[in-house]
C-alpha cells in the first residue's frame, strides 16, 4: 500500500468526480418537465426514460460500488462460496419478468410512486402500506452507508487522508467532500441525475474490468497459476477458527448455505425500494420486459468481476480489511493513470445508487407517512419539497453512521437489510397476483417473519463477533444450514396463508381494492388517471 498520495491516479478520480458533478447539475435541464415540482418529476424522472436509460439506471442501481468491492471480497476471504451472487443474479431476471411490468402498469394507471402506495390500494389497509415502507427505509439506510464505504476504501488506498493518528476532520474531508456534492445534485436533479451519471459510471466499470480480465492475469502467469495459487492459499489454516481459510470449490456441507442464500437474495433484490425507484421511472410496461431480457450482461460482468478475488490471493496483497482487497489489487497492478480510472469507477459506482437509494427512501417518507399519516392534504409541491429534505437527511443519517461505527456494524446491518426486505415479498408480489391473501395475515405474517429474522441473526456468531456474525443458521426442522432471510420468508408465509384462512372464516373485513383486473395489463398508450391515493376511510388503518 502506497505510504503517501497517489497523485496520478488521484487526479484521474477527481477528473472523473469533477465530470459527473456537473452533469448530476446539469441533468436537471435534461428532459426539463413543464412542472418540476412533483414527485413523478423529481422523483421518478416523469416516468420517461426509454430502454437504454432504464438498462444503465437499473445496472447502476443493482450493481453498486458495494458489489465492485465486496464479490471479489468475499472470494478473497473464503473462495467460491462468493460466487453466490452470480446465480441470484441470473435466478431474478425471470422472475421479475413476471411481476415488474404488473407492477408498472397499476402503477402508471393510479399514480403509484412506491410499493407502499400499490399495498395501500390494493389491499386497504393503511398500516400493512406503514409496515412495508417503514421495512424499505430500514432496509435501505445501511445499503447506502455502505455505497459510502466503497468510497472510503477507494480514498484509503490512494493515500487520501492521512492515516489512523491524523485528525478525524482531516481523514474525513474527501468523503464529506464526496457527500456534499452528491447531496446538491440530488436535491437539484432528482433521479435525473443518476440515470445520467450512470452512463460514465457503467461505461467505466465494463471498460475496468474488459482490461483487468486480459491484462492482470497476463502479468501473473495466466488463469492455471491464479487457480493454483488461489487454492494453496485457501487450505491455509485461519489461526481463528482453526479450519481451513476456505475452499476454491465448496464442500458438500455448505451447499445448502449457497443455494438458499442465491434464492432469498434473488426474491429480495427486486423488493429494494430503489429497485422500484429505478423501475417505475421507465415509460411504458415494455421497456421492463426489454431490460429483463438485456440485464443479465451485467451477470456476465459480474461473473468476471468475481475472479478479481482470485487474482488479489495470487498477487500476494495482503490486507487486514478484505473490502480493500480489490482497490488494493488495481494499485499493484495497474499504471498509475489506469489505476486512477478503476478508482474513478467505483467511487461513481458508489454515487448512483446513493443518490437512487436516497430519493427511493424519501419518496416512501412522504407518500407513506407524510402524506398518510402527517398531512393528508398535502399538495404535490409539498410532497416534492419534503421529499427533497428527507433525501438528505437519509445521505447525513448514513453518512454518520459510516463516520462514527465500525464497518462491520454497517455490513451487519446491510445483511439484516436483506432479511427485512424479503419479509414485504408476500404483500407487494402476492398482491399484483391475487388479492386472496388478508390484510391482517399479511400483516402478521411481516410481523413474525421479520421477529424471527432478527432474532436468528442475533444469534449468529463469528471469530470476531459475538452477534450479527453472518446470515446462515441451522433450519428449523431440516438441520441444515441456510439463509435466516428465507426461512423467515418461507415462515412469514405459512403464517399468511393459515391466519387467511382463518380471517375469512370468521368474516374479518377485507379492506377496499381500489384496483382493477385490467390495471394490471394497461400500458402508457391506455387511458391512465395519475392520481393521488384518496384518503383512507376510518375502517381501512389496520
């Protein structure tokens, strides 16, 4: 690691920072609306972009700085066990084809702006619309402290800042630099501004990794020796745990571990509110079906992405924190200028789906408690003003957690993200289905699923931590170990499923569906109303 400043590959990252700070301002004149203060505008981009937009919107929602840093990570520290992301990444796209354009479409016909406005209308219930945003901005403040992370590693390794004993202002300044600048264009521009950095932040990252692929394996010997390297290492045996550091192909014991976490993180990505943030802006039900059908090139990308962790064990880099493996590799292997732009691609891998996260959690605020709970007759400038200042108090909540906690708390609760997030599942997905399953049980069953998620991931422990050391636990009744999120998934259904039935045998009263059969087919041609939710009747806050 370099003892001082990189300076050549520091001005390459601030060239490229510079770049997309001005077009994040600029984007606000890019498809400038007739009305600017709404939240279908600021929020939503006026539901307009086209296919090629959506596909680098949506690419750089899903794939974050995060997953630049943490998949080759994972494959640094404990081998292919981190491939996990790569199947889920394949296992959604069909899925979401399935239940994504539905989603548009009432969404378009009705004015939705989040998931909790389709389940307030869909199934009446005031309170199961609270749970659900209520879940997706818990869900989503640590997913963006850790966009934050990706940052810091990036500064760490170019020298930037100052080491442990400097003072905790000075170490700090580039990324509250960082922060201040991706808050005002934010404000400025909506989501406009990230579909516009994504194009410089997607092309980045495909052109980083295309290089490192052909050119870092070149200098180590080809793929047989990265293998062979990869493998000595991992029978290695870790001091701490006094078992192997991991396995270049995993065992038989920890299959059911890979399989069900690729499954439960497949069911939760498209449960994230960016996830839908970035979906509902596209301009017709099409689109969705087109970027279903594209998106799995980023799985490619992905795939590739993850043998980086295999060449950082054949390179030698050592590092007590595995986040900066990666950076670390770019640095010893790559000329100053080129190490530069692999900075440049994850730090702007980091600003786009901060600045999508944020606005997807301030949207859920103000069309969800504001709006429901605080001031019913808000007006349409009203809700896009506070939507603007919940923005930014997400970016400072997630920007102080990052400043002020250990990082591992923050990957902690990235991982308890996933386990939330999945628990909305039977209501948002369940819902664009049928409308069979009851309002309460729904509610009971988020309840209890997400008690026994947190619970269970309380209870696991690691090396170094007592609790939160992970997301696998032994499953009730099988006696293998598995994800926690998807055994509370598939818990918080049984749950659903056995109080409906009992619900409506004894008559409990279902809520009013403000939807319709054909809502869930319209397309941007059809005559939509966008319109705001009514206000609830006195029967329908459960």
């Amino acid at each position: 690691m370099n003892d001082g400043v990189n300076g050549v590959a520091l001005a390459v990252f601030v060239f490229f920072f510079a770049l997309v700070t001005v077009m994040g301002f600029l984007a606000a004149r890019w498809r400038k609306a007739a009305n600017e203060h709404s939240l279908d505008e600021w929020g939503l981009g006026g539901r307009s972009f086209g296919t090629w937009v959506t596909w680098f919107l949506l690419g750089g929602d899903l794939y974050t700085a995060y997953t630049f840093v943490a998949v080759p990570a994972a494959i640094y520290a404990a081998g292919a066990a981190g491939f996990f992301a790569v199947p889920y990444t394949i296992l959604v796209y069909p899925l979401i084809f399935t239940f994504l354009p539905r989603l548009w479409s009432v969404s378009h016909k009705h004015g939705y702006v989040t998931t909790s406005d389709f389940v307030r209308g869909r199934f009446g219930s005031k309170g199961l619309s609270l749970a659900v945003a209520l879940t997706g901005i818990l869900a989503t403040m640590p997913y963006i402290a850790l966009q934050l992370v990706g940052i810091q590693a990036v500064l760490d390794v170019m020298g930037v800042g100052g080491g442990e004993s400097t003072h905790w202002f000075v170490k700090d300044l580039p990324l509250l630099i960082a922060f201040g600048v991706l808050a005002a264009y934010t404000y400025s521009s909506g989501l406009r501004a990230p579909a516009l950095i994504a194009f410089v932040k997607d092309t980045l990252i495909y052109l980083v990794i295309a290089v490192a692929i052909i050119y870092i394996p070149i200098k180590l010997g080809g793929f047989d020796d990265i293998f062979a390297k990869a493998s000595e290492a991992y029978n290695e045996t870790n001091p701490a745990t006094g078992a192997p550091r991991g396995a270049l192909v995993p065992g038989e014991a920890g299959q059911w571990t890979y399989a069900t976490l690729a499954l439960g993180s497949a069911l939760a990505l498209f449960m994230y509110p960016h996830s839908i943030t970035a979906t509902l802006s596209s301009r017709s039900r099409e689109v969705i079906r087109r970027n279903t059908t594209i998106l799995p090139l980023y799985s490619l990308m992905l795939g590739l992405l993850a043998l980086l962790g295999f060449m950082a064990i054949a390179a030698g880099v050592e590092v007590q924190n595995g986040q900066l493996a990666i950076p670390q590799l770019f640095e010893d292997m790559f000329p100053d200028w080129f190490a530069g732009v692999a900075f440049a691609a994850i730090g702007i891998g980091a600003l786009v789906p901060a600045a999508i996260m944020s606005i997807a959690a301030a949207n859920l605020f103000t069309r969800n408690i504001y709006k429901d709970f605080l001031k019913p007759d808000a007006t349409p400038a009203q809700e896009t003003k506070v939507s603007k200042i919940v923005s930014l108090l997400v970016k400072v909540g997630a920007l102080a957690f990052v400043l002020t906690m250990d990082k591992t708390v923050a990957i902690n609760f990235q991982l308890l993200g996933g386990i939330w997030i999945l628990q909305t599942f039977p209501a948002l997905v369940g819902g664009l289905f049928t409308r069979w399953f009851h309002r309460w049980a729904l509610l009971a069953g988020w309840a209890v699923g997400m008690v026994y998620g947190t619970v269970a991931a309380y209870g696991v422990a690691s090396p170094t931590q007592k609790h939160f050391g992970g997301s696998a636990k032994e499953i009730p009744g099988i006696g293998e170990i598995g994800y926690i999120g998807l055994t509370a998934f598939v818990i918080n259904v049984l749950v659903t499923v056995v109080l409906t039935f009992v619900l409506k045998a004894v008559k409990a009263p279902e809520g009013i569906d403000r939807t319709k059969p054909e809502d869930y087919t319209a397309d941007a041609g059809d005559p939509g109303v966008q319109v705001e939710l009514p206000p609830a009747t006195a029967g329908s806050a459960h």
